[in-house]
C-alpha cells in the first residue's frame, strides 16, 4: 500500500465499503458476502486523478482507466453551459468520475460571434477555426461572456478553462477580467497561454508573463496547462518565471504530458501555414490523424484546414529520441508542484462504422498515445532510472491533483489518498510491469501492468481488461462560496 498523503508504504490490506475505504490496516476479514482479492507483489494507491482531458467518448474513458486513472476532468477547454455538461454525462453514465470548468472560448463564441452555446468539445472544434470568435471584444461583449462564465461557476464549474492561444486577438485586458472573476468567485483558471514573445515577438503579451501578472494582480489562482507543448524549447525562462512569481506569493501552478508532441483542430490559428514558422515548424510536422497523411505542402494544409477545421493533427514539437529535448520534458514533469496531466483526445474513427461499444478498441479508432500511455509511462520514466521515488511520481498523478482543486470541491477531499474514509477510488498495478504501449503508430494499445480499478468501490479494470458495463463514474463539482 501506498498513500501519498500520510506516507504509507507498507505491505498491507484495505477494506472497501459502500464506495468508500473501510479501512487500512493488517488481517483485516471481508464480510462473508463480499470478495477478497489477492494483490501480493502489487502496488495498491489512489487512483490517478487527470486534470485536463478531453475525453467523452466511452473507448477513450476506458483506455484512461486502463492507465489508472479514475476521475478525468475537461478543464482546460472547458464547456459552456456546464449544467448541461453534467447532466449529459450523467445520463450517459461513465466509467471513471467527471467534472468540467466553464469555457471561455465558447462563452466568447456566443458573446462576439453570435454562435449558440453547446457544451461539448466538438462544438468548439467545430468553429475552431472561424475569426469571428476571434476578433477583439468590445465591452459589451466581454461583459456579456463575464456574465455566461459566471452563471458557470454559480452552476458548481470547477474553474474557468481559457483557450487564450486560440484567439491571440483578444485583449489582455480581456483576459485580466477573467482573472479577475475566478478571483472573486475562488476558482482557478486553467490556461492555454498565449503566445511566448520568443516564438511571436509582435504577440500582444508574452504568454508566460501574462499568466504569472494575473495571479499577481487579482490573487487568482492560475494554472497553467501543458507547459511542455506551449513552451517548447524555452521552457527554462516559463519555469523560471512561473518560480519567481510562487517565490513572491502568486498561485501558479503547472502541468505537464510526457510527450514531445501536441494534438489538436488543425484549423487552430497557430496551425494557419504563414505562422508555423513561429514555432520552428513546416507543413510536414504535421499529421492529419483522420487519414494518417504527413501534410505535404503549404496548399494542402489550407485545404485541409477549409475542409476539417475539428480535424486532429498530431504537432512534432520537441523529439522524444533527442536527449536535450527529453530532458526539457523531464525538467517540466519534475518541476515543484507540477503535476501529471493527459491533454487526451477523443477517439478518431478513420473509417466506417464508428462504435461507441466497441472493446478491445479496433485499429480504425486513432487517438494521440498520450490518451492511453500518459500516466504509466510518467510512472515509467520518473522512477526507473529516474529522479524520484515511486511514493513521490505516485503523488504528482493523484495527491496533487486533489489538492490543487479541493479548497473549493468537497468531492477532491476524498480522492487522492489511501485512507479509511476516502474514495474507494483505487488501483493495483505492478511496478515491474506498468508501462505505456501506445505509440503514434499504435495509438490505442492500453497500458501494461495495470491490474484492478476501483472507481467508488466498483471495478472498471478487473484482471488486467474491462469491465464492460461498469459506469460508476460520480460527478465532481465545486461548491461556490
């Protein structure tokens, strides 16, 4: 047994209760009516808690189950409206816990560009592309989309997610004001920074220092996503920075993927060809996923964005096999503070009929790897060889995840440990075995080593597969002050 929290890490046993952990001791007797399970020569800790994941569909849920994870929640992107997010997946039913910020982008979707709100990423991904959601806001605009976000959070949203590098027109006024009702309302805001001034030099603020003058600024708390992927090459100057600005008293925090690539709509406006060389970039760093095609030409990447906006596109940006870059990516995961975060995707389906039942997962369902792979293979790569304890890589996946959100969401106390009381949110892996399969070329090999999930006391992965109707996924929402 492992629990991050108190520091446990002895052979023992748990007892589970009605969704909960009985308790953690020895020679602890299961009633007669339930089960024993013989985990010996397992690891037993909190299941992994997933702060930006993109994830709806069931085959992308259950390949996050299998890589332990047992709450998934869409916060940087976020949805708007976000009771109506919740009581789709809820009628849905899921197999790992949910929850949602609200969504910036689409907020000013309907307040700029007068498109109706729908609280899904597809609608996002749908209009990805268009530059009337992009422009600058006048301020009637930017307090009618204060105001949807607002009705968010009245409505339990778990923050404010902000695509702010989707629309570098917007003002970064705009943006402090954003700050400034997460700030009010004690909610943090989860950020996709604008442009570096390394990589745009003309960008409107330098997108690090934007995040960090926020949290100086209103006291909000600002995380900042995937570090890695927006910074890139210069992410010692973003970690530095982000440091100075903890060392002074802000609340910045950050996350990060173990992969050198990114993935999104290949319509984004960083993607647009006359801007890719901002980020070292050419056309054939790209690959369009519905068809696996390395993007040949200037030409072909505007029909494509004309086409497929939504389309995903796996993004070459730092090489997993160069040494330098490989260590760029550990110096983001090892950061104080920093966490484990997936940034998964949704399922591709790159040929007919796509089936939502489907399991295992067939080929003609793609996704990026870090969907399947990215908590096993941050667990792989931090203690084998690595720089930190397994107790110490197990925290950054659950016990600082729950923390960075449970001031203001009750459910979060109750997750990311091991303790008597807690979430019978668990899983059991083998530490000479777990290990990311995935690969680009194999997107949706599920993780090795993973043996039981218990999401609120009910197995999801049982034997190391499936379990095929299992959906005790529980809604995770905040309690606004």
């Amino acid at each position: 047994m492992i629990d991050p929290e108190s520091g446990l890490d002895a052979v023992s046993d748990v007892a589970v209760a009605d969704g909960r952990i009985a308790a953690v001791g020895t020679r602890l007797m299961a009633p007669a009516s339930a089960g024993d399970h013989d985990v010996a020569g397992q690891v037993v800790t909190a299941g992994f808690i997933d702060l930006h994941s993109h994830v709806s569909d069931l085959g992308g849920l259950r390949l996050q189950a299998m890589d332990g994870v047992t709450t998934a929640l869409e916060l940087e992107a976020g949805v708007t409206p976000v009771d109506q997010a919740y009581r789709r997946a809820a009628e849905q039913g899921r197999p790992i816990n949910y929850g949602f910020a609200a969504s910036w982008a689409v907020a000013r979707m309907e307040a700029v560009a007068g498109r109706p709100p729908d609280a899904s990423l597809g609608a996002f991904m749908a209009r990805i592309s268009d530059p009337a959601w992009q422009r600058p806001a006048d301020p009637g605009q930017v307090g009618a989309l204060l105001a949807r976000l607002a009705a968010d959070l009245a409505d339990g949203a778990l923050g404010i997610g902000v695509l702010l590098g989707y629309a570098p027109a917007a003002s970064p006024e705009e943006y402090q004001r954003v700050a400034g009702l997460a700030a009010e309302a004690g909610m943090p805001t989860f950020t996709h920074a604008r442009d570096l001034i390394e990589m745009v030099p003309a960008t409107l603020a330098d997108g690090a220092e934007e995040i960090v003058r926020a949290a100086a600024e209103t006291g909000a708390h600002m995380h900042y996503c995937h570090v890695n992927s927006t910074s890139q090459r210069h992410v010692d100057r973003v970690l530095g920075l982000v440091a100075r600005a903890q060392a002074a008293g802000s609340r910045v925090t950050t996350e990060a993927y173990p992969y050198g690539s990114g993935m999104t709509g290949i319509g984004a406006a960083f993607l647009a060809p006359e801007r890719l060389g901002e980020r070292g970039l050419s056309p054939s760093s790209l690959t369009y996923a519905p068809t696996g095609e390395r993007v040949a030409s200037a030409s072909r990447l505007r029909e494509l964005r004309e086409a497929d906006p939504g389309g995903l596109v796996i993004i070459d940006l730092l090489r997993e096999d160069d040494p330098a870059d490989q260590a760029l990516l550990m110096r983001s995961l090892t950061f104080p503070g920093a966490v484990v975060a997936s940034d998964a995707m949704p399922l591709t389906w790159t040929a007919p009929p796509a089936d939502p039942l489907a399991w295992p997962l067939p080929t003609t369902a793609i996704t990026h790897p870090r969907t399947a792979g990215t908590f096993s293979r941050a667990l792989r790569l931090l203690t084998r060889s690595g720089p930190l304890s397994l107790a110490r890589a197990l925290a950054k996946c659950s016990l600082e995840p729950a923390r960075l959100l449970q001031d203001q969401v009750p459910a979060l106390r109750g997750k990311g440990r091991l303790q008597a009381g807690g979430d019978a949110d668990i899983v059991v892996f083998d530490p000479a075995a777990i290990a990311d399969r995935a690969t680009y070329r194999h997107s949706t090999r599920p993780s090795a080593g993973i043996r039981h999930v218990l999401v609120n006391g009910v197995f999801v992965v049982r034997d190391g597969d499936i379990v095929a109707d299992a959906r005790p996924g529980r809604p995770v929402r905040a309690e606004p002050r």
